[in-house]
C-alpha cells in the first residue's frame, strides 16, 4: 500500500472474513449418509434445526443431500425432530 | 436390478432369537425374490431420538441388499404386516453411494453404530 499517504496513530484493522467454503467441494465427499450423526450435527443448531446455506456455506447441490440426509435420520428417530440443548 | 438399504426398526421386548429370525425372514424374503443381500449389520439396541409407539428404544437393523424395483412393493407389505416392527425406510443407493458402503465395509474405526443419537 505505497500510495497510501495518510498515516494513522492505530493501525487500522484489515481482517477480512474467511470466505466460505462447500466442504463437500473442497473434501470430495460425494455422498452424504444419513446413518452417520455426527456429521450431520454439525449442519444442525442447538434447537436440530438445520443452518442455512449462508452460514455453512454449503453449495446448493450439498445443502439439499445434507437436508435430504437429515430428514431421513429424523424419520429413524437417530436425530430429533425438536429439541433444545443438542451436542 | 438396483441397490437399496434397508433400515429396521424392531421393538425392544424382541430376544436375541427372536431378532436373528427377523433378521433371516427378511435375508430370505429378499433371496426369494431374485435378490442378493451384500451386507447386513445389526446395530442392536439403540435409544430412540423421541418416542415411537411410546418406547424409548429400539433394536436397529441395517442390511444392503440389490434387487429389482417390483420387490419394493412386496417388502413393503410384510414390514407393515409384520408387528415387530416400529418402523422401516428403503433407500436407494447411488453409484457414490454404493462406493461409500464399500470403503466404510473395509475401513478400520469407522462405526457409526456406536455413536449415540
């Protein structure tokens, strides 16, 4: 940054936010399992609802084989349909 | 012919004999007609998410299995039929699908069935 002249008493914070990623693309994973809970909480919040694309940063094609995964699971009674404090 | 898996729910008053016959009926429902079972792993007694048929347990059965699209319908009937069992899901499988079965059936320290709802 040469051609900014201003100096400040402070460095001014720079810290971009990390940009998001579809762990599914980066990690090839291809097939999301509905009988492997663990992984699917990590897409759910403390109510098992599920997080929006916006914050897990899923790509459309993953989100909805993750929604499908989880509403199966839900179906078999391996995760709950309403609940507070899960994980 | 396709590949599907199979997920039983089965009551918990069910014995050890009484599950491994569940177990054969349905292995043999499924050779009977024309199909191949690939793999069949019972995960036993397992804590439900919520209550189903006001239990809170139930005894899990998972079994992989190729047959053809007719079959389905069939399968259907006697699960329903049948009163051992709380609840069913066939789900087809993909090529990624059948390929993740494969690695998971081979890979070491990789069982789900351990892990609790």
């Amino acid at each position: 940054m040469a051609k900014n002249e201003i100096k400040y008493l402070t460095a001014i914070k720079q810290e971009k936010p990390k940009k998001k990623y579809c762990r599914f693309k980066k990690y090839g994973i291809k097939y999301v399992d509905y009988k492997d809970i663990e992984f699917l909480k990590r897409f759910l919040n403390e109510q098992g609802k599920m997080l929006p694309r916006r914050l897990s940063g899923n790509s459309l094609k993953y989100q909805r084989k993750v929604s499908d995964a989880i509403k199966k699971a839900r179906q078999m009674a391996l995760l709950p349909y309403v609940t507070d404090l899960l994980k | 012919m396709n590949n599907y898996e199979l997920m039983v729910i089965f009551t918990p008053i069910l014995s050890e004999d009484e599950f491994k016959n569940a177990q054969k009926k349905y292995s043999e429902l499924i050779t009977e007609n024309a199909g191949t079972v690939v793999h069949s792993n019972p995960w036993g007694l397992k804590s439900l998410a919520y209550p189903i048929d006001k239990k809170t347990t139930g005894i899990y059965w998972v079994i992989e299995f190729t047959a053809d699209a007719s079959f389905n319908e069939k399968l259907k009937i006697a699960l329903l039929r049948d009163e051992q069992v709380m609840r069913h899901m066939v789900t087809k499988l993909d090529k990624y699908a059948v390929e993740y079965n494969a690695v998971k059936k081979s890979g070491v320290g990789f069982n789900t069935q351990k892990q609790e709802a």
